[in-house]
C-alpha cells in the first residue's frame, strides 16, 4: 500500500513538473519574507493588490486569477485553454517576472498594450513555436515594472512554487480553489466547476 501511495504522489509530481515552470528552473534570487495569503483570502488580496488584464465575460461575478510568467510555455498552453471559456468565465492575467531577463519586458509589452488579449495572443503562439515570444523594449516605466514586481511578491505569498498558478472560486461550491499548473479546456473547466 505504502509503495503504491509513493507512486501515486511520484506521478503526481512529475505531472505537475511537466505542466508548469518553477522558481528552481529559474536563476532568479530568493525573496525576502513576506506575510502568506491565507488561502479563503487569496481572491481578495488579488483584487486589490494584482495588476494584470482582464479577458472574457466582464460581467461574470466570479474571476479567475491567472499569475503567468511570459517565458513560460505551460502558461502559454493555459492561455490557449482558456479561449474557450472565455465566453463564460472572466480571467484576469497577472504577469510575474520569474523566469528569465525576458519575462519582466514581455510582462510590461502586454500589460500596457492597447489590447492586451491581442498581444497576449501573438505572444503565446510565437512562444510556443520556440520563437520565444514577442520583442519587447527593455526600458519599463517604474510604475509598471512595480506592478510586475508585485505580482512577482504575491505569487510568493501565495506559497506558490510554480507558473501558472490560478485562484478561482470554485462555481459548484463557492469555495476558493488554487492550481498551479497548465490544464486542458475540459480540465479547467472542470477546476472551475463549470456545467458542461
């Protein structure tokens, strides 16, 4: 039984490795500590201090808080995901600079886009087909390199260890619901608590 147990935990992790990017795969330096997010107020917390974008049925009264880093390919994955769902469900976008020297002048491009989803768009199928994403200038005004850098700080006062990390309510039992990792359509719909 204990040797089934570890195989069941061992696939687990090797499945959410392979659908999501780590603080490990990056060179980036350690935070300072910073007070948690207790989970039942992490949407809370977002909505007031993330800075991201907004895609979807605006009017939905739930959002889903996606933290992405934009040199991560699992995001990317996850972006395409949700497209579908976008007609029902509002996403709000965050980006985290995590990765790489890339990610902070990526995350700034799509944040102050005149259309961010269109940017968004472009970026993610250019980087995932190895393009590496869009180019992006790397003089940042301080206030949205602050923002990112925000972000950055919550991602880790969230505890999380990953990109993409989500943070939903959950529409089956209201309750506040975290993933970190890529899904499918079906999958994050089903995270969600989506009727089919």
């Amino acid at each position: 039984m204990q040797r089934r147990l570890f195989s069941l935990s061992l696939v687990a992790s090797l499945t959410a490795a392979l659908t999501a990017c780590s603080k490990q795969d990056s060179a980036s330096a350690p935070a300072a500590a910073a007070t948690p997010i207790p989970p039942a107020q992490a949407l809370e917390v977002l909505a007031k201090e993330g800075k991201g974008f907004t895609v979807g049925a605006l009017m939905s009264a739930n959002t889903v808080y996606v933290l992405f880093d934009p040199q991560c390919p699992h995001c990317a994955h996850l972006w395409q995901s949700s497209i579908p769902l976008q007609g029902k469900v509002k996403f709000t976008w965050l980006p985290v600079s995590l990765l790489n020297a890339k990610s902070l002048p990526q995350g700034a491009a799509i944040l102050t886009s005149a259309n961010p989803a269109d940017t968004m768009n472009t970026h993610e199928r250019e980087l995932l087909a190895n393009g590496g994403g869009i180019a992006a200038s790397a003089s940042i005004a301080p206030d949205v390199e602050a923002a990112i850098k925000n972000n950055t700080a919550l991602l880790d006062r969230l505890g999380a260890t990953s990109v993409p990390f989500m943070v939903a309510k959950h529409q089956g039992s209201g309750q506040v619901v975290t993933q970190a990792g890529a899904m499918g359509t079906e999958a994050l719909a089903a995270f969600l608590g989506m009727a089919q």
